[in-house]
C-alpha cells in the first residue's frame, strides 16, 4: 500500500519531464517488487527462507546496474558523470565508467 501511495502521488503531482523522477520510482519500485517476492514466499507459500539472500542481492543488482547505465547513458554534460568534492570548489573529478560502480 505505501509503495502504491509513493507511485500514484509522484505520478499525479511529480515532474514527470524530469528523468530522476522516473529513475528513483523505478528503482522504488523494483526494490519493492522483490520485497513482495519474498513476503509472498514467506506467508502464501509457507516458506520460512522466503527469497534466498543471493537472489535478493541479485536482483537488487540489476535493478541498481539498470538505473547507473541508464542515469550514464543520458548524461548530457561531463558534470553529470563526476565526483564533486566538498569543501573545494574547483574540485570535480571525471569518473568514466567508474560512474557506473560507484552509483550502483
């Protein structure tokens, strides 16, 4: 119910031109359709393990790789893709793929 109220108050009222609106509801989303996977597998299928952790981790994986490709894929600006560094204003360091790991 509470992932159902997050997704229908972002799509009534958020900016829905905004890419990481669309990326955070994704990856909310996903994560918590793999919640649901193991609940069900809890208390339907009477199942005490639920999901295994290799699985939870797994797709938790996927979805997070799925959301740095796309987040990198679309940046438009090299700003987008680099480390800024608090306290030093200057201070912005180019990432490359290296974006992708530390995102996920």
């Amino acid at each position: 119910m509470i992932l159902l109220a997050i997704a229908m108050s972002t799509l009534l009222w958020g900016d829905l031109t905004n890419l990481y609106i669309w990326v955070v509801l994704g990856v909310t989303l996903g994560f918590g359709a793999i919640g649901w996977v193991d609940d069900y597998r809890k208390v339907v299928e009477k199942n005490p393990r639920g999901l295994p952790a290799r699985w939870k981790y797994f797709w938790q994986s996927v979805v997070g790789i799925g959301a740095a490709v796309l987040l990198y894929l679309t940046a438009s600006t090299p700003v987008e893709t680099s480390l800024l560094v608090p306290m030093l204003k200057e201070v912005a360091l180019p990432l490359g793929l290296f974006y992708i790991v530390l995102t996920t």
